[in-house]
C-alpha cells in the first residue's frame, strides 16, 4: 500500500478515536470578566481546572504559555480543563488571538473586558503581576495560585487529578 495511502488511514483512523483535530479556525478568544470565569470554572466541576493569566506584552507569559498548552494535551483524558485570560487589551484582541493559534491553545480563552491588565482588572480578578495561574479542584474550590513560574505546578495539577471528585 503506498505510503500516502497509510498516511491518510492513519488520519481517519486517530479521528474516529479522538473526534475531529482541532484546527487554528478551532481557537477563538471571547471578551469576559471575573464572573464568566467563574461560570466557567462552576460548568467544569468535577475536573480540574487551570487558569492562566497572561497578555503578549508579558515576556514570561509568552515563554511560559506553549507548557500551558502541554498541560491541557497531557492531562485532558485525566480530567484537567484549562482556561486562559489575556489581561491584553481589547484593541489587541486579534494579536492575543494568533499568538492562541500559533501556540495550538484548543481551550477556553477569555480576554479581560477591563481593556487590559490595569488596577481594575487585577482588582476584579484578584490577580497580581503577570503571569498569574490558579489551579482548582474537582470541587471548583481554588487550591493554589502563582505569581510568575511556579516550580510545583505539574506535581500539584498531578495530585489533584487524583483525588476523587
């Protein structure tokens, strides 16, 4: 069989598997405030979720963001949601948007409504210096937040992905 004949079985074969592939079309960017995370932190109950802060303008957020990405790839079977925020302003919501595609981030993305990562919207989200990442139990109840690179975070994603719901 030729080659290009396996290739594309293989393609069909990982579909009817895993559902579609997600494609950049896939990735979209919707503008949000504290309370639409929270709904979406309140839908995802029962799995774990990831919340990462960030914006383009954040050099540590950008070199950060593709282990982000990693997570919800390694861990999605396990039961880990993750969600990002960019603190980026609205008028450069198609900028945070094709750094989202160019990373693969197949997961919810919210920019801040507050236009930017200023006192009003770290005030809001309860957030501190960029990046920012939070990590919720099953129970949706927060059980640690990071300002900046966090040292423990693949154990502590880890551990709450085994405990019971």
């Amino acid at each position: 069989m030729p080659k290009l004949s396996l290739f594309f079985l293989a393609v069909a074969a990982l579909i009817l598997l895993n559902g579609p592939l997600a494609t950049a079309a896939d990735i979209t960017m919707v503008p949000g405030d504290e309370k639409d995370l929270d709904k979406l932190v309140a839908k995802n109950k029962g799995k774990v979720v990831f919340v990462d802060y960030w914006a383009t303008f954040c050099a540590p957020c950008k070199k950060s963001f593709p282990h982000t990405v990693e997570l919800s790839k390694k861990h999605k079977e396990n039961g880990l949601v993750v969600i990002s925020v960019s603190m980026d302003l609205l008028e450069d919501q198609e900028k945070a948007l094709a750094f989202l595609k160019k990373q693969g981030a197949t997961f919810d993305n919210l920019i801040s409504k507050y236009d930017g990562g200023g006192t009003d919207a770290n005030d809001a989200f309860g957030i501190g210096p960029l990046p920012h990442l939070r990590l919720y139990d099953r129970k949706g109840v927060l059980r640690h937040k990071w300002d900046g690179k966090p040292k423990d975070l693949d154990a502590k994603v880890e551990e709450l992905l085994k405990e019971k719901p």
